[in-house]
C-alpha cells in the first residue's frame, strides 16, 4: 500500500506545471496594463492633431472665424462662406441664421467709429444752435 501511495505522489509531482514566479506574472499584467493606459490617450491626440492639419491645409469653401459660448449648449458662430459672412445661432436642437453681412460691408469697428462721428457732429451741431 505504501509502494502504491509514494507512486501516486511522485506521478502527481510530475504532472503539476512548473509555477513562474508570482511577481513576474504580476508585473507583466501592471505593464501591459499601464501601456494600454498611455497607447490609447496617446492615440487620441495623433487623431486630434491630425484633423487639426488636414482642416488647416484642406480646400474647404467654409471657414469658422469666430466662435462664441453663450451657455452649457448655447454658442453663436460667425462663418465666412465664399466670401460672405453669417451669423449663426448654435444649440444642441438647432442650428439658427440669424443675419448675413455681405462681402462689401463695413467692418463692426468701422461701423462704430462712423456712429462715433456721426454722433459728435450731431453734439456739435445742437451746441452751435443753442
């Protein structure tokens, strides 16, 4: 009986795996793990700045020119279309014209500073008459 039970151990010994080291496995896994954290974020930003290049150097008729946040969903955007240009109201529903300047009109600081001399010409002009 004891000739049969020092055989079944020594056939069990002989058939278990060899164990690699528990610290190794475990540092395979943090690294493999630790990869796939950078690889990913890291593959996003290529992906980013590529779109970035490809708008900047791309043949594209419509150009953003300004952009401006009003809210959490809310933004108003100013497009340049084959040389016109419109304002546009943006929200996550919908997307609103809201006025069309055309190629010929005067800039905004243009049209201020003719309001400005407009307005003390008209000062003036109630002053000469008092």
């Amino acid at each position: 009986m004891t000739a049969m039970l020092s055989m079944a151990v020594s056939y069990v010994q002989a058939a278990a795996p060899q164990e690699i080291p528990s610290t190794y496995s475990i540092w395979k896994v943090v690294l493999s793990l630790a990869f796939i954290v950078v690889f990913i974020p890291a593959c996003l930003w290529v992906v980013k700045k590529l779109q970035v290049t490809q708008m900047r150097f791309g043949q594209s008729d419509i150009r953003i020119i300004s952009s401006q946040t009003l809210g959490a969903k809310e933004k108003v955007v100013l497009l340049e279309v084959e040389g016109e240009k419109i304002l546009l109201g943006v929200t996550s529903h919908s997307i609103n014209h809201l006025k069309s300047f055309s190629s010929n009109s005067k800039a905004f600081a243009q049209m201020m500073s003719d309001a400005e001399v407009s307005s003390s010409e008209v000062k003036a002009e109630q002053g000469e008459a008092l």
